[in-house]
C-alpha cells in the first residue's frame, strides 16, 4: 500500500510549528507494512488544498491529512475531502453528545461553530478523539482510502494507537511489514563510524542499516523487512550483534527518545548512586540535562557554579594557592572542584568542569580547551583534558556530554 501525509496548517508554512505529526505517522506506518511516499504540507487554503487531493489520489492508495479539523473558519479539511468525494458531511451522535457534555462540565457556553467537530463524511468510519473534541474519519472510494486526523499531536498520538492503529491492521493487512531499532553512540564521529562499518553497510540488503549524525553523537537505525515481528526481531539482533562486534564500546543505548542524560541518570537509579557538579564554563549546564531526565532527583542532590576564581575559594573551598599555582584552566583545579564538590555534598559521583568556552583565551589556553574531572566515593579523584572545536555554545554542550559519558563509564566499571 502506497501512502501520503498531507499536513494542513498555514503556522506550518510559516515555521511558527513544526510538523512532527509525518515523522510520527511515517514510523508508525512503517511497522504497520505502509509505505510512505510523499509528505506534503499546504495551508488553511480550500482551493490549494482540494487540488493537492486531486494529485494525491492519482498516486497514493491512501492518503493520511492531518489538521484542519476544528471549529473555526480555517478549518476545512472535512469540508475539502466531502466536496471532493462529493459526500455530505452529517453529524457522528457520539462526538456531538462529547461537544456537549465538555461545556456542561466545564460549565462554560458552547457557541455553535463547535459542533463543527462532531462533522463526519457521509459513508465514513468515525473515529473517537480520546483527548479532544475533533473526530477523525477514514473513508474509501473506488482505490483510495482518506484518513482525517486532528492536528494537535496530543490528540493525534493518542487516536492513532487506541483506535487508528487497529483500523488499519483490520482493514489493510499487509503481507510484509518494517521492524526497525535505533542504535545510539557517543565518542565516534559519523564519517569514523560508516568507515569503520563500511564492509558491512556495503553488503546490506535486509535488514538495512542507516546512519544519522546529531550534535556529539551518532545514530544507527536498522530496519528489517519481514512478514512477522518475531522474524524482524531475529534479524536485527543478528545486526545489531555484528555492529557491536566493531563499534560497540562507543554504544549507549536505544530508541529515537533515549539521550545520554537518561541513560547516566538510569545507571545511577539502578545502582543507587548519587551524584553533583562543579561548573565553571558549563555553568549549570550539566545539571539542567541530568535535571531534565524524569526521576533526576533521586540521584542529583544539588551542585555548584563556581564561574569566578573567588566561588571556586569560596564555595568549594579551592585554595588560593593552587589556583595561583596553576589557574583554573588546568588538572589540578578540576580535580579539586570535583573532590570537593563531592565531600560537601556526600554523594558518590562528581563530576568537574573548567575551561575555555571562548571566543577569547584565557590563562594562554585556547577557546576549547577544557579539563573535566571526576570525583568517586572510595576511588581515585581524576582530570582529563579536552579539545572542543566549534563555537561557544557547542564548546560548552560537548563538554556536558563528555562529562555524562565519564559518569557513566565510570559506573559501568563497577560491577
């Protein structure tokens, strides 16, 4: 089955939003054995958009349009899609008695224009909203089925899995279908990481292996086609295992929604560790992306930003003396920073930040030059020195993610 997202919304055109309803439908699509070809947005516009839907259906079996469906005048897709099928909208008694009962419950007056989003197509499946207003409808004529979906994706997630989903199983069972996994690493760049997996990735038929750099990391999402999940399972674990044979000590972890902070902050909840911070040219940064991991405050007591020599003496207690010895930018103050951000917080981790964000020099040290250093209860204090290229922004998250992957490196060596 051939496939299409149409994305209706002038604020998309305009990039006041960004249009993460195709990605999510594409993947989900994917699993379900549809292929999708084309992603088109267009915006509150009738004309343009009852033309895209002539084009659509001379090239897609079904064609996925998402916004568009609410009370106000922009709000024409049903009214595009009914023209277009030459089918009368009529009202789903279901949605109309939920209309209803939000203002009776929300005690506040319904104007009529929200009935408008009980509107089905005349011959159409309505399709429930679980956490709005707007139904979705899924019609088919002659070769080509439309699925209307609400544009919010806090509405169109949730109809999609408890009621899209199973639709579409019932409805369009495919003969083959994707399984895909994502591979996350730190430490290998994406140029270093296909050269190193080049024979591999050369051969590859099925399962497939795609790689996607991000900012200090890199991606692999291996995708199987198969005819059951069980199959797609076995192959991209055969993948996934000759993969980890070549590049797996740069490996941290699964999924598009993993990150470094939750995988660090995930290895201390399982071990009940605890650990703190020290900055000085991260300044906090380290711990707002431990912070914005969900259950954070197991494990993140507190920490400190120490920016100037005279907080590094003052809150950590750095000696004068060594800071005049040998400046902040070296291995002897991130190891102190640590040490004692470490002792007056009693945890088990710390972690040391102090550096050269730029664009000036500082001490003779160059914009990126940056020392990390880590602190452990009952082990051995450290300091490392980095070079971080790039700008000032980057400088400074490069040196956060280098501070989560000693962390977690450092708890991994403790079995």
């Amino acid at each position: 089955m051939k496939s299409e997202i149409i994305a209706v919304g002038t604020e998309l055109l305009l990039g006041q939003v960004v249009n993460t309803n195709a990605t999510f439908l594409s993947e989900e699509f994917a699993s379900l054995g549809v292929e999708v070809y084309y992603h088109t947005v267009v915006g509150d516009n009738f004309q343009r958009l009852t033309d895209l839907l002539q084009e659509a259906e001379k090239r897609s079996d079904l064609i996925v349009l998402c916004g568009g469906l609410g009370p106000t005048e922009d709000d024409l897709t049903k009214q595009a899609v009914a023209e277009h099928l030459h089918r009368d909208l009529i009202i789903d008694e279901a949605g109309a008695e939920r209309v209803q009962e939000f203002f009776t419950f929300s005690k506040r007056p319904m104007t009529e224009n929200n009935m408008q989003q009980a509107l089905t197509i005349e011959g159409g499946i309505s399709i429930p909203n679980p956490t709005g207003l707007a139904i979705g409808t899924l019609i088919t004529k002659a070769d080509t089925s439309y699925l209307l979906l609400p544009g919010p994706p806090s509405e169109l997630k949730p109809m999609f899995f408890q009621h899209v989903r199973p639709l579409i199983k019932e409805l369009f069972p495919a003969a083959e279908q994707l399984v895909s996994k994502v591979l996350r690493f730190y430490g290998i760049g994406e140029s270093q990481l296909v050269t190193d997996l080049k024979d591999l990735i050369d051969s590859q038929t099925n399962p497939t292996v795609a790689p996607y750099a991000k900012p200090n990391e890199v991606t692999l999402r291996l995708t199987a086609k198969v005819a059951s999940e069980e199959q797609g399972e076995k192959l991209l674990f055969e993948m996934e295992q000759r993969i980890m044979a070549v590049v797996g000590e740069y490996f941290y972890g699964y999924g598009d929604d993993n990150s470094l902070e939750a995988t660090t902050v995930k290895l201390l909840t399982e071990r009940g560790k605890t650990i703190t911070a020290a900055e000085s040219l991260t300044a906090g940064l380290f711990q707002s992306m431990i912070g914005s991991v969900q259950g954070a405050s197991k494990v993140l007591k507190g920490g400190f930003v120490t920016y100037s020599e005279e907080m590094k003496e003052t809150l950590l207690g750095i000696p004068e003396v060594l800071i005049k010895e040998h400046g902040v930018v070296s291995e002897a103050c991130a190891a102190a920073m640590a040490e004692q951000a470490r002792k007056l917080t009693d945890t088990d981790y710390a972690v040391a930040f102090t550096g050269v964000a730029g664009p000036d020099s500082l001490e003779g040290h160059p914009p990126g030059t940056v020392w990390i250093g880590i602190a452990e209860r009952g082990g051995k204090t450290t300091a490392e020195k980095f070079h971080f290229t790039r700008d000032r922004q980057y400088i400074r998250y490069s040196s956060a993610m280098k501070g989560l992957d000693l962390i977690r490196r450092a708890i991994l060596k403790k079995k």
